[in-house]
C-alpha cells in the first residue's frame, strides 16, 4: 500500500479552463472561507425547522447538537460562491441537505444497533427505539419543509423537490440492498460498489448536485459533479470500513460491521480470496444470527486487520479517488478548483483523524509486525 494514503496531497493535475463561474475575482479557498462564515446561518435553520414540542423536540434538538464535521452544507455553500447565486436560497438549500444526512444517521445507529455516534449516545440508545424511528420521519420531513421555504422559479423549485425525493429513495434503497446481504455473501464487489454509491454517495452527491439545479447549471456538468461526488461517497465509505474494522470510530468498538453480519468491504474481499476452509469457517460466523463469542469475534477481527484485503480496500479507495479527480477536471475552472479542495479537505481530514498504526499500513500489501490470531 502507499503511504500516501496517510497523507494525501493536493492534486497537481490542471483542471480544464472554461467560462462557467460568473465569479472570477473569487479563488477556491475564498469560496471555502466564505462557506465556513455562512455556516452558522445553516446551524441556526438546522434549529429553525427542527423545533417540536415534548420528547421528538428533544430528540431533534440533541442530533443536531452532535454537530458532525459538516461536510454537506460546506461542500453546498462552497459550490454556490463558485456559482454567485444568491446567498439565501443555497443557505436553506444546504439545511435542507443536513437534515436528510441526519434523518439517515438516526435510522442508520438503530439499524446498525450502534450506541455512540459523533463521541456522543445515539438518539435510539439516550431516547429509545420508537423516538429513533420518529426523528428520522420527522428529520426527513423537515428537509422537505427546509426546501420548500427556498424562493426560487417554480420549475427549478420543483427540480430540487424530484432530486431530493430520488436522493431519499436511493439512500434507502441502499440501506435495504445492505440490510438484505447481510448475514450472507450473496453479493459481488460490484454490488458492493452500487450499495456504497447510494446509501452513502449520493448523500455526498447532493449538496453539490442540487446548487448546481438551482443556478440551472448544463446537465453535462452536473453529470461530472455528481459523477465526482459519488466516487469521492464511495471512497469515504471505504474508509468508514476500514475503521469500523480497526475501530477507529470514536466511542465505538472494532468490528461492529462484522457483529452485525454486514458485508462491508474488507469482509466481501476477505470471503472471496480466502481458501475454501476458510471461507466455510467465515461464512458460519457471519451467517449466525447469534450474538458472537468475544474471543470469536476477536479473532476474525485480527485476521482480517493482518490479511491482504486490507491492502485491496486502499486500491479500491485510490480508484474511486481517481474516478472523482478525472471528473473534477472535466468542469471549469472554478467550480473544478472549489471540488478539488473539498476533495482534499475532506480525504486529508478522514485520513489525518483515524491514522492507523504502521502494523496496519504495510508498504507492498502484506501487514508486518503483526503476530497471528490463535483460532478460539
Ligand atoms: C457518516 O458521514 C456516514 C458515512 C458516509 C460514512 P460523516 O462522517 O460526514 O458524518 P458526520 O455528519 O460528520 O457525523
Ligand atoms: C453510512 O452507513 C451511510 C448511512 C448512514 C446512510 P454506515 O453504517 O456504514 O456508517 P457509520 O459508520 O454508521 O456512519
Ligand atoms: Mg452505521
Ligand atoms: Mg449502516
């Protein structure tokens, strides 16, 4: 593996001059320290249209105080400097987007049956199940109403509503195909792929996709946004399963996709190229509905943590990277310049953050330094 990986630097491809930005005295960190500024006008619409009375009041009131890194309305805001749109519209645009992420999270912890999320309990383990399930109705519904409060021509209007409800469907879509894999390898890498694309991709796709709706942006260009965003989705979920393996999530313990049965991509990788005992031996830990024995689940956690999947999850990653940097290229200037360092921030952020050990960033595939797991 390359240690780049670690420290992912800035891309020195050139990105294809064109005259799309109405902007140009504007550069792309401008549009970032712009977005970050207007950032808290979102935080106060996150308030704004999550204020209920009694228990799901309450509820949505604490998600929303996890806060989390933000990336969708950052990415949203920087886009729309890029894009010299007014300023109010993109602001409730970019609630509207962080709403529906957190309206995922909260079914999500329920469905992963996880207790911590953002360092802090999740919404079913502090208010229960049923308000979990309320609050991702009610987060969903208040996109809706974030949306429907943007002024904006009544056809792009109803363009943003069909977009959104799309991005809804296909995040659950998503989430069903993973639920149904779950507990066996019915699945290929390349399903694997289109699950990763739409519980997690779109969600990144969106913010972007849709500031470029609003300013009626060419549908070709748009194409390469959503394009780039998905493969940026698909390479950040790649990492979030990496560090669900080497539990590198804060307050979480190691190994929660493999307790769960979840065929994540070190697991599907690790099923398909291990030999035939193996396999057969992996198959029935993750196929059994019963909660595992610790020493059973730490035992497959390390094997996988040492095998050489790990090495073919980071080819994966740098893939999907390199699919996002070629679509980036193909967009104009700024808004080109605006992705590429949104790209860089984020996978600098997700990659400086959850650093692995050296025993598991290897420089040719194989782990050193690693003694084998004893069979339980
Ligand atoms: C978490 O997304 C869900 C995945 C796509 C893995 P983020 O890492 O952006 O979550 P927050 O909003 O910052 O907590
Ligand atoms: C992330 O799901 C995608 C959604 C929440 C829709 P995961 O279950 O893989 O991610 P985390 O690790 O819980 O955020
Ligand atoms: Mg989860
Ligand atoms: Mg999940």
């Amino acid at each position: 593996m390359n240690t780049s990986h670690r420290t992912h630097q800035c891309s020195t491809q050139p990105i294809r001059r064109a005259t799309f930005s109405r902007h140009p005295s504007f550069n792309a960190d401008q549009c970032w320290q712009r977005a970050q500024q207007r950032l808290s006008a979102v935080e106060d619409l996150l308030r704004q249209y999550t204020v209920a009375p009694g228990l799901i009041g309450r509820a949505a009131a604490y998600q929303i105080n996890t806060g989390g890194k933000r990336w969708r309305p950052l990415f949203l805001l920087a886009v729309g400097e890029a894009l010299n749109g007014a300023h109010d519209p993109f602001i409730k645009l970019a609630a509207a987007t962080e709403l529906l992420h957190n309206a995922s999270l909260v079914h999500d912890d329920l469905q992963d049956h996880d207790k911590m999320r953002r360092g802090m309990e999740t919404v079913w383990h502090r208010f229960g199940s049923e308000t979990a399930i309320n609050l991702g109705d009610f987060l969903i519904s208040s996109t809706y109403w974030a949306l429907s409060q943007i002024e904006a021509p009544g056809d792009r209007l109803s363009s943003l509503v069909s977009h959104f409800a799309q991005a809804t469907h296909q995040v659950i879509a998503g989430q069903s195909l993973e639920i149904e894999a779950s507990r066996r390898f019915g699945i290929h890498l390349e399903d694997y792929r289109r699950i990763a694309r739409t519980k997690s991709g779109v969600l990144m796709a969106l913010p972007v996709v849709s500031a470029m709706l609003l300013v009626k942006a060419p549908r070709e260009l748009r194409e390469h946004a959503r394009q780039a965003m998905l493969s940026l989705g698909t390479a950040y979920q790649i990492k979030d399963d990496l560090d669900d393996l080497f539990g590198r999530k804060a307050g979480r313990p190691a190994g929660v996709d493999l307790r769960e049965g979840r065929i994540s991509l070190p697991n599907l990788l690790f099923h398909s190229e291990t030999d035939r005992d193996e396999r057969q031996a992996f198959e029935a830990f993750i196929g059994s509905p019963e909660p595992p024995a610790p020493s059973e689940l730490r035992y497959w956690i390390e094997r996988l943590q040492q095998s050489a999947v790990i090495a073919r999850c980071w080819a994966e990653f740098d893939a999907e990277v390199a699919t996002a940097a070629r679509h980036i290229n193909s967009l104009p200037e700024l808004l080109g310049s605006v992705l590429d360092n949104g790209k860089q921030m984020l996978l600098e952020a997700a990659l400086s953050e959850k650093t692995g050990t050296q025993a598991e960033v290897s420089t040719n595939g194989a782990v050193f330094d690693v003694p084998q797991p004893a069979r339980p």
